[in-house]
C-alpha cells in the first residue's frame, strides 16, 4: 500500500510590540533590524505565508523609524505572503477598560492599518488573551 502524502496547514504568526516593556526607545530601530527585518525576508525568500500582529501603534513607530520596512510588508500583503493581524491601536486589556475604550481602541487601529498599509484586517488577536462578553460587539463593529 502507498503511503499518502497529507496536506499540512500551518499558521505561523509573530507578535510585533514596540512596547513591550523591555525594549528600550533607543533600541527601536536595532529591534526592527534584528527581528523584523528577518520575518519579512523568510517570507519573501522561501515563498512562505506568515501572519504579523502589530498594533496600530507599533505600525505607527514603525513607519516614523524604517519606512523601507513598510514599503516591504505592503509589497509581501499585495503578494499574500504576509497577513496582519489586527488588535486594535494600543494593547489593551480589554475587560479591564470601559466599552467606549475598547471600541475607539479598535476603531482608531483599524483607521491607521487603513493610512499606513491600506488594508483592514480579517483576522483579530484578542489582546493579552483576556475576553469579555463586550468584546464580542465591538468586534462586530469594528
């Protein structure tokens, strides 16, 4: 008997914060050589799919840093090697903060993937992993 190939699915996505708490403001741009610059490479080299979560923030600092960086991941979206993930402006806890926050968080993230990337996410990562029955809404609308 012949042994099948199967058909494997994989889903690679990297988390991108340029907040996170240990990365120092005068080390932005090495983290975006470093370790962003690579994901974008990997994908365009080996023809491989991968998802970035960034918050609109993040995007935002970003672009103001290496706007080569942003012409390139735009160049890979148009190719469909790489999806953001949206999760809103600022990485919030969601159930932490009042409804109107949590919506303008994720209304304002969807303006600025919009004005940078020119795209709106199809894919969502609940922030810190922490959901709430009102997220569910604000989701839907935004």
């Amino acid at each position: 008997m012949k042994n099948k190939k199967t058909k494997k699915n994989l889903f690679l996505f990297f988390h991108l914060n340029m907040f996170f708490s240990s990365i120092k403001v005068s080390d932005r741009v090495h983290v975006i050589k470093k370790c962003y610059w690579p994901i974008l490479n990997i994908a365009e080299k080996n023809n491989i799919k991968i998802g970035l979560e960034i918050s609109g923030q993040s995007l935002e600092v970003i672009k103001k840093l290496d706007v080569k960086w942003i012409k390139k991941i735009k160049s890979l979206i148009k190719r469909r090697l790489i999806f953001i993930i949206g999760s809103g402006y600022s990485q919030i806890i969601g159930p932490l903060v009042p409804y109107k926050l949590n919506n303008y968080n994720y209304r304002i993230g969807n303006e600025v993937y919009k004005k940078i990337l020119n795209i709106k996410p199809e894919t969502l990562l609940i922030n810190e992993h922490s959901f709430s029955r009102s997220l569910v809404d604000i989701i839907k609308k935004n």
